[in-house]
C-alpha cells in the first residue's frame, strides 16, 4: 500500500502469477475480492494497493476470504501514517 493525499479514492491493482491455477481461477479470485473489496471500500484511505494471493487463496470459501480481506485491511490501517 502506497498512500498518497493526491488520491482522492483508493486505486486497487490484483498480481497473480500462474501458481494459482489457469486465467479462469484467477480471474474467479480476482472478481471475489473485488467485491470483497467494494463493500469495505469505506474503510480503504487514497492509494495505491497492490494485492496478491498464495495458492490456498483460490479454495477459500466466501466467509474465509472475507476475513482474510478484513485481518489484511487491519494491517494496512496499521501502517498508515495520519
């Protein structure tokens, strides 16, 4: 996360590489956390975000990804500097 104050709304980037599995379980996590993130959008200061995901990533259920969306918004809240 790169916060910058010239932002006036978050901007989110997805990197995954081939190790998740092919285009359609990518694009499938890409969408989730998309929506994911949507929803918590309120609680996501200007900036950029680069968000990435290990091969696990791809079997969580709904419930699960959303809360490692949530302990991972935890942390970048933590390291913002107000």
């Amino acid at each position: 996360m790169i916060t910058d104050e010239t932002f006036t709304q978050p901007a989110v980037a997805y990197a995954f590489g081939r190790h998740l599995g092919g285009a359609v379980v990518r694009n499938r996590l890409r969408r989730r956390l998309r929506e994911l993130l949507r929803a918590r959008a309120d609680r996501l200061t200007p900036g950029c975000y680069l968000i990435g995901a290990t091969a696990g990533a791809t079997k969580l259920s709904w419930t699960d990804l959303a809360l490692q969306v949530d302990a991972l918004l935890v942390r970048c809240a933590a390291k913002v500097i107000r």
